[in-house]
C-alpha cells in the first residue's frame, strides 16, 4: 500500500498540470482551485462517518459544468484529454520528473497569461506546492511492483470514461502505441479492446496509508461526538484496510477498544 499516492491523487496532479498550462478560463478557475484545495487540504468529511476514495465521477460532477476554451465541450472533455495523454507508465514517470516546471520560487506563485502564454506556477510554499511536492517525493520513494500497482489503478479509474474521450477525440484514440505492455496495465483499454472490458472491477480501489489514517480520524471524531458503535459494514471495512498496512495506526486500537466495549454493554444489559 502507498503511503500517499493513489489513483485519484494522480487524476488531481493532472488536473493541476491543465490549470498550468493555461487551458482553463478565467471564469472556471475558482471552481476547479476550490474543488483542487478541497481535497488537497481537507480531511475526510465529518458529516458521515465513512469516506471514499476521490473518483472519476468526481471529477465529473465538478468539472461538466465548467466552459472550455475550446467550443462546443466542457472542461471535463479537456480533463480526460491531459488524463488519456498519459499512456503508458514510462509517461506518468516523466510527469513526476517534469513537476518542477510548475513550482515556483515566489511566496504568492504565479497567475499565468493564459493559454500557450506564460504558464500559471504554484508557489513551493502553498497548500499545492506542498501537495506536488509531497507527490514527487512519495513516488519516487516508490518500489517498482508498486509504482505498477498505482499505474493500474489509474488506468482503472479513468477506464470507465474511455469510450467518451474515444467519441469526441477518434484521431488521438486511433493514434494509440500498440507496443504498450499489457502488464503494466495499460494494453489498449483507452481504445475499447474488449480484453479490457472489464479493467474497472478487476483493479481494486486503490486507498493510500494517508487516506486511511484520515478515516480514522473521521471515525474517533463521530464516536466522541455521537457517543454510539460503528456500524458493523463500516467496522469490517476499516480492519480490512488496516490488515494492508505494514505498521497498524494506534486509532485502529482505540475503535476496536471502543467497540469492544460497546458490545459487552450491549451483552450485559
């Protein structure tokens, strides 16, 4: 298990990435810093006891409605492009060895000029800085069977979106590397082959040590302010993320000993 990457970290770098490059329009860029900033300095939401990993859909629901420089589609559509650019794991390795061009020295970072101008730069400093630092540092720390794993995560993520992108963009969709290896789980799911049909359910969601020590978190924050047990679907899927964890998080005691503790109240009365 990664301690901080997962898929939905690596869709959000892009999404970083698209903002630098100047592609988004004035009027989308406090919508997508926002959603950015939400879930780069934000914990696991507090108004429910569960959490889950950042999805496609996700990005979906955040960006459909924002308008594209380019007529005719949305920021989504431009989204999936700079998601589908990325087709092999040698492409996500450059990204990481190129995220040093999007930082910049200043405190406040700069805004950028607009698209093919000046690039936007995020100050080292800031909440992003920080996060794309973080980024490059974890996956360089990375051992290869699991830079694979992320890999495949990722291509999971954005599989169910493949048939979209291939409509609206049929010249880049046909301009896919046939030589792609398949076990580094790319092979041609972005071109509709029917070998990777079912990529999504194979792959399972990839969640970070970070993700699930913030989970937690959320959960020992519900129980001191609910004073009640976990629900027993929720218990059950916060030990089977613990179990993947070389070192168990000592808030993983405290529920089990909270919970303990419920149920033999429960008995005795």
């Amino acid at each position: 298990m990664s301690r901080f990457l997962t898929s939905g970290r690596i869709a959000l770098l892009e999404l970083l990435v698209l903002y630098s490059s100047g592609a988004i329009p004035q009027t989308a860029t406090k919508p997508v810093l926002s959603f950015v900033i939400s879930h780069v300095v934000a914990t696991v939401p507090t108004s429910s006891p569960s959490g889950s990993p950042l999805s496609i859909e996700a990005f979906e629901s955040a960006l459909s409605s924002l308008p594209s420089l380019h007529p005719g589609r949305s920021l989504f559509d431009d989204f999936l492009n700079q998601l589908f650019a990325l087709r092999s794991f040698d492409d996500m390795y450059t990204r990481v060895e190129c995220l040093d061009s999007i930082l910049s020295n200043e405190s406040r970072g700069t805004p950028g000029t607009g698209l093919g101008k000046e690039k936007a730069r995020f100050a080292r400093t800031s909440p992003v800085g920080q996060f794309i630092r973080r980024y490059a540092i974890e996956f360089k720390r990375l051992q290869f069977s699991d830079a694979l794993i992320l890999w495949q995560a990722f291509v999971a993520l954005r599989h169910p979106q493949a048939e979209r992108w291939q409509t609206r963009n049929p010249e880049a969709a046909r301009s896919g590397k046939p030589e792609e290896p398949q076990h580094v789980g790319e092979g041609t799911a972005y071109r509709g082959s029917s070998n990777s049909s079912n990529l999504s359910q194979d792959i399972k969601v990839l969640v970070s040590i970070d993700e699930v020590e913030k989970l937690l978190e959320c959960q020992v924050e519900w129980l001191q302010k609910s004073g009640v047990r976990l629900d027993e679907p929720i218990h059950t899927k916060l030990q089977e993320m613990v179990k993947e964890i070389a070192t168990t998080p000592s808030l993983a005691y405290f529920i089990s000993l909270v919970t303990t503790s419920l149920d033999i109240r429960i008995y005795a009365a």
